[in-house]
C-alpha cells in the first residue's frame, strides 16, 4: 500500500511539473497557478459588524461622485449630513475603491433618495474599514429628512487592485455564512494547461482551506451561477466518470453546506445556503462526489478553431453592445432598433437585466448595474426603459420594457460591468518606476534562451493607441498620456533590453501581445532604457461626439474673394489650385457650423501644454492642437475630391448643460479645453469651418467630418468621432442630409457610405 501511494504522488509531482512546463511554454509565469496576492485585500469584519454594501447615486454627477446610498436588510437607503464631516466621505470613498475623498455636500446636492435613511449623526475618524463601524445614532436611527442626504466627491484614482465583492451574508436560521472565495481548480491534466480555466472542481475557501462541495442536490442552475462569477456565459455537460476515477484516489475535503440557487444569481453569497445533512459522519458525501462544473467561454475567449466555412456564411449584426468602458466587459448599453444604435434609460435597471446583456456578448454575470450615464453618454434615441428581465432571457431584446415611458435623457443611460474570464494578461506586463500604479515604463514578460524575462518596449511609433491597449491589460483603465522617451522613470535595470518592437495596436486588442509586433527579431534605432515606452492611465476619459443636426441646418454656400482670405490661405485652409489665381478672384467655400458635445467623463484637454501652443500672427490667436478636425468630401464610390481641415486655435466651453459651468475660455490666453457635459461650436463664419469646392463638379457626395483624427488626445470611444452626411451640390445650391455619428446605424446602412466606417483604426 505505501508503495501504491509513493507512486501516486510521484506521479502528481510530475504532472505539475509538466504543467509548470506547459505554462514556461506559453510564456506565463510559474506563479500564474497561485497569483501573489494584490494590493488590496478585503477587510476583515468581526461577526457583530452589520454587513452593508454603499453606492453613489443621484443628478448631474460624474462616476466618483454622488449621493451615498447604502443596502442594508435587503433594502437601498441614504445617509442624513448631520455631523457629516470629511473622515466619514473618506471612509466611504475607500470602501468604494477610491483613494481618498476630494470633499462631501449636503442638503441633497444629487438630489433626494428614497427608502430608509440609514445612518444618522456619523462620527468617523477615516480609518474604519466599513461606514457600518462608525459611531452613529445606530443603524436605521435618524430624524433627517432626504432634504439632508449627504454626497461625497471620491479621488479619481482607484485602489490598485480593488475588486467589488459582495460581502453581504446569507442567513440561514439566523446564522452568518461568509463566502471567503471561490474558485475553479482545474483536476485533469489535459485542462490545466488551458487558458482560461473552464473546467473543474468547484472549490470554497472557508477558515483558510479550500474545500469541495458534496454534488448532492447539486443542479444546473447552481453550474450556471458559477461559470457566471468566472466570466463564462453557460454551462455543459462534463464527463463525469473521469472525476469518478479521481475521487476515488483522492479523498476530498467536503465544506459543510449545500448551495441552492436559482440561476439567477451574479454569485454564489447570493444563492441560498444551508447545512448539508447528507454528509456521513467521517465528513464524506453520500454520493462520494465532488462538485465539477464545465463552462462555454465566450467567442473573444475561446482557443481559436479554423474552420473553413466563415467566409460562406453572414454574420448577423449583433442586436447589442456596449461603448465606453475601460476594459473589456464594460461600458454603456446600446441596443439596434430599426437600423438605429440608442440606448436604455436607467430606471428599475439592475443586476438581473445587465447580467442578460453580459451572458448575451459572452461574459459572465453582471458585477455592477450602472446608472446615471456612469460610462458616458450616448447620442441619438432612447430605445428603451424600465426594463425587467427574469434572466433567463437570450437577448435584452427579448426582456419586457415600458413601451409608453418616455422623457428619459442620456443622463440616465444604463451601464455594465461584467465579469469576465481571468487570462493572465495582466501576468505579462508591468509599469516600472512612475511615482504611482498608474504611470512608468512599459515592460513586457517574453521567453529568451528558455527562461522568462522582463525588458523594455521600443517607442518608436508607440503612441495612444498602444498606451490604451497597455492600461486595459493591467485593469487601470484609460490611457492619459503615451511617451516615447522614460528617462524620468527609472524602472528596473535588468529590464532595460528591447524586449518587443514594432508595435501598433488598432486600440481594441486585450493584451500588448495581441497587437502587430516585430516578434523575435527585434528592430529599435532609439534602444531601451531612457528611450523606452511608458504610460500614464486614468480611470476616466473625454468622449468627443458632433451634433449631425448642427451640421445639417447651418450648410450653405459662399463665394468669398482671395483678398479676404489671406489668412486662411496662410493656414492652408484652401485647396492647392488657389495659389496660382489673382487676389480679386473667388473661392467657392461650402460652409458649415460644428457642434462638439463631450460626452465622457473627464475633461478634453489639448495634449499640448500651453508653453507648447503655437502663435499664428494673421489670426492673432494660439493653435493648442494643429489638426483638431478634417473635412472631406467622397465621390460616391469613395474617392476623395476635396479637403479642408481646422486647428483648435480656441477650443472653449461654448455653451453646457443645465447645472454645469464653463470651465475653459481662451481669451487672454486662458486654459483650453472642453468640460463634461458642455460643447464648443464653430460657427459657420470663421475662417477654415469650411471645405473649398471651387474646382467640385456638380452631383452627389458624401461629406465627412472627423474630430481628433490623429488620436492625439486619448478618448473613450472613438468609434463616434466620425460624422457623415449625403450632400448634393448643383453648381448653384448645396443640400445636406442624412447625417449620423460613425456607429449609430446598423452596419449594413453605414455601408452605403463611403469613406471611414468609424475612426477606429486597424493599422497605420
């Protein structure tokens, strides 16, 4: 018998060595099995601590403000401002995942909540883990009115690492369960190499040790629960003799309770949990069997199969989709009815609906049911409102809504976070040397000679693009600057090689190593070190959108003479047949006015600083960015015939929303840029808001327009910087029509369209 057992263990010991092997081979580190543990880890809360969850709710607000809503016995309620003060906003920022507290409002800033008000007279010292630990009147206790809610302003910046997690307990005959963890733990050898891991035994963390769950009563739903938390949109069957074969050679370490879930669930703390009597007094299960879950990953994450009938077949335009989030599986919902992209308003939108949306683009559940316009606001209709799905739907399409309800804005767009499957992206790449996570010189894991080494980025060519794809990878959201020089960054000196050249990323890709790359014969002049890649990221970004009924109302034609043009034709806003004509002749101008909303959620600020700008003596005034837009012309069959382009030579805050004040005036050499929620306009009367047709022929075009055409300033979305209009030009007169955002039709309609489908590039 010690002979049979030595030999098993001999032969576990080798299989993960091969498994070590396996990942060497793929270029992941040993670690990647056990992650070292993050920078943030949850808190740890003594059972008598009230268990609540907070949000930040309520009117004209960005992501990291609001009012502050708490979810306490089963119920979302407010927080009164009496005795409020500046350590309780900072503890409730950080059990949120930011930094720190920037200030708090009272008297309802953000607007009245509803529901109970939870806590009352706060007394906070900034260093408890929970607001639940604050000294207060007690929980539920309180003579405020919601006239007093309270809100806070969070930090920008996130906790490195911060994850959400539900932490609320399960009571079960009055006692507390707390989930620690959960994970898949791959069993046969032939899955362990596989990335992501999809299936396994379904293993909890419970004082420390991981344990199986007895399969009795197991069921699909519950399956269904699980492979959601790790990013998976379903279930399949397994083969379970396989897993028999282990168990008997293995003897398991059962937890001691039976899950029952509903399968609609975002994670196993919610699904319902009690004491598993089937368990034989040795702590074994009756069945003899642990728990195994397979799961179907999405198509973005799942191995690569060529088959040969892609071609032969159409792909249907997706019916949903989601823009302006950070990272994959997240960002605004937007759903196509009749040929037109709108999105959902946020009333009664919560977890079970934004899950549907999540399993439909091939994510797991939802972590988060966002509102307010949290990742940025959409253009165009609002197709749908108060939506509640049971969660079993395939579609948000085929979920009720109120067909009637209508006055919604895009100020209350709905938004998801989904979860998604852990690749080890993040495994692969690093930021060294900046003064905080957020910034440093990019450096990439690689293989070389055999073993797994860390080196620099050549940044030739490494622009915002790249820098975007880089903070998506390591979950620090938006990029907010690409340099091509690090010399301020000392990262590691033994990291200072070129490990990756020649890359250039179209800005979607998961991982550094998705983009196009020199691969093993590296090629960079400038070399590593002080002349490497780095980044800076920012959770937040502006969003850049035209007004395409601006556009169209305000086109009209001029014939203007040379003479009152001489500082455009400094600026090259005419075309090239204009240098060889007389000063008393015409330039024929098709002329217009430009609308540019942001929609994002963080200021649009020139790239440039202002010691930077450039001073242009015929107009009297500063570019801050040279090409801000460009103005085309397309024949019908996608040639180009004509051309103008304009500077930002005062780019302002023209006009803002109700409730938000202009922040950014260029007179007298003032700051330039663009706040959320407010717009700057190019009236149809300045100089190069114009194309020059002079030498156009009469017929049928398209006219294109395209803001931040060189991905200077980083976005979060760019998709929507093109606008595009039919126009007609007679000889005498011009029309316009049909004007649209690149992305807010259906693929087929924008097809009609000639020259770019989005300004989102592939190559350059």
């Amino acid at each position: 018998m010690l002979l049979i057992q030595y030999m098993f263990y001999c032969s576990i010991l080798v299989l993960l060595e091969l498994v070590v092997a396996q990942y060497e081979t793929l270029g992941y580190p040993p670690s990647y099995l056990e992650p070292e543990q993050e920078q943030y880890s949850p808190p740890q809360l003594t059972p008598d601590t009230p268990r609540i969850q907070l949000r930040l709710a309520g009117d004209k607000r960005k992501h990291n403000e609001g009012r502050v809503e708490v979810f306490y016995n089963s119920q979302w309620g407010t927080v009164c401002d009496d005795d409020f003060s500046i350590h309780a906003a900072q503890v409730v920022c950080r059990e949120l995942g930011y930094m720190e507290a920037v200030s708090w409002s009272p008297s309802s800033k953000y607007g009245k909540g509803e529901g109970p008000i939870w806590f009352d007279n706060l007394h906070c010292t900034g260093k408890e883990k929970t607001l639940a630990q604050c000294p207060s009147n007690g929980i539920g206790v309180s003579d405020c009115k919601h006239s007093e809610d309270v809100g806070v302003m969070c930090s920008d910046k996130r906790i490195p690492g911060f994850k959400f997690i539900n932490i609320l307990p399960n009571h079960v005959e009055n006692l507390d369960i707390q989930v620690e963890d959960v994970r898949i733990r791959a069993i046969l050898s032939s899955l362990r190499k596989r990335i992501p891991v999809t299936e396994g035994y379904v293993e909890v963390k419970d004082g420390g040790k991981w344990k199986q769950i007895c399969n009795t009563d197991w069921s699909h739903f519950n399956s269904r629960v699980i492979c959601g938390m790790f990013g998976f949109p379903g279930e399949r069957k397994y083969n379970a003799r396989v897993y028999k074969m282990f168990a008997r050679r293995r003897k398991p370490t059962y937890w001691e309770y039976a899950v029952n879930c509903t399968g609609n669930e975002a994670h196993l703390s919610s699904c319902k949990l009690g004491r598993d009597t089937s368990l034989e007094s040795n702590g074994t299960c009756a069945e003899g069997l642990p728990v195994v879950v397979s799961c179907v990953p999405g198509k973005a994450f799942a191995p690569s199969s060529a088959t040969g009938f892609k071609k032969a077949f159409r792909q249907e335009q997706p019916l949903v989709r989601v823009r302006g989030g950070a990272i994959v599986g997240e960002g605004r919902v937007e759903v196509l009815k009749n040929g037109e992209w709108g999105t959902i308003c946020d009333d009664k939108w919560n977890l079970q609906s934004a899950t549907v949306v999540c399993r439909e683009l091939g994510f797991g559940t939802a972590k988060e049911a966002l509102s307010g316009g949290r990742l940025g606001q959409g253009m165009g209709p609002v197709h749908m409102n108060e939506v509640q799905c049971s969660g079993f739907e395939k579609s948000i399409t085929e979920c009720p809504f109120d067909k009637e309800s209508l006055g919604c804005s895009h100020e209350e767009d709905a938004a998801v976070r989904c979860n998604v499957p852990a690749m080890g992206f993040q495994e692969r790449l690093r930021l060294s040397g900046g003064r905080n996570p957020f910034e440093g010189r990019v450096e990439v894991l690689v293989e070389k000679n055999g073993s797994l080494v860390w080196g620099t980025v050549c940044s030739e060519g490494w622009g915002t693009m790249e820098a975007m794809v880089v903070c998506r990878q390591l979950g620090l959201g938006f990029a907010s600057n690409s340099f091509q020089e690090t010399w301020h960054w000392q990262g590691e000196v033994s990291a200072d090689s070129v490990a990756m050249s020649g890359v250039r990323c179209s800005g979607t890709e998961m991982s550094l190593s998705h983009c196009l790359h020199h691969g093993a014969h590296l090629s960079c002049s400038k070399g590593g070190g002080r002349n490497a890649a780095g980044v800076s990221c920012s959770e937040t970004a502006p969003d850049l959108v035209l007004n395409p009924q601006a556009v169209e109302q305000t086109t009209y034609m001029e014939d203007r003479p040379m003479f009152m043009l001489q500082c455009a034709f400094e600026e090259e806003c005419l075309s090239t047949s204009s240098k060889e004509l007389p000063a008393n002749s015409y330039r024929r101008l098709l002329r217009f006015s430009s609308q540019i909303h942001n929609n994002g959620q963080s200021d649009f600020r020139p790239k440039a600083d202002r010691q930077s700008w450039v001073w242009h003596d015929c107009h009297r005034h500063y570019h801050s960015m040279e090409v801000f837009t460009t103005y085309d012309l397309f024949s019908l069959n996608g040639t180009k015939v004509a051309e103008g382009h304009k500077a930002s030579f005062c780019l302002e805050d023209s006009e803002c929303d109700e409730g938000i004040e202009k922040r950014y005036e260029c007179d007298n050499f003032g700051e330039q840029g663009i706040t959320v929620g407010c717009w700057d306009t190019y009236r149809h009367d300045i100089d190069c808001q114009w194309i020059d047709i002079t030498d156009l022929k009469p017929g049928d075009y398209i006219f294109q327009i395209i803001i931040n055409p060189n991905y200077e300033v980083p976005e979060s979305d760019y998709t929507n910087n093109v606008m595009k209009c039919r126009c007609r030009y007679d000889g005498h007169r011009v029309w316009m029509y049909s004007c649209h955002n690149g992305g807010s039709l259906s693929t087929e309609t924008e097809q009609t369209f000639p020259g770019l489908l989005n300004n989102q590039v592939t190559h350059r």
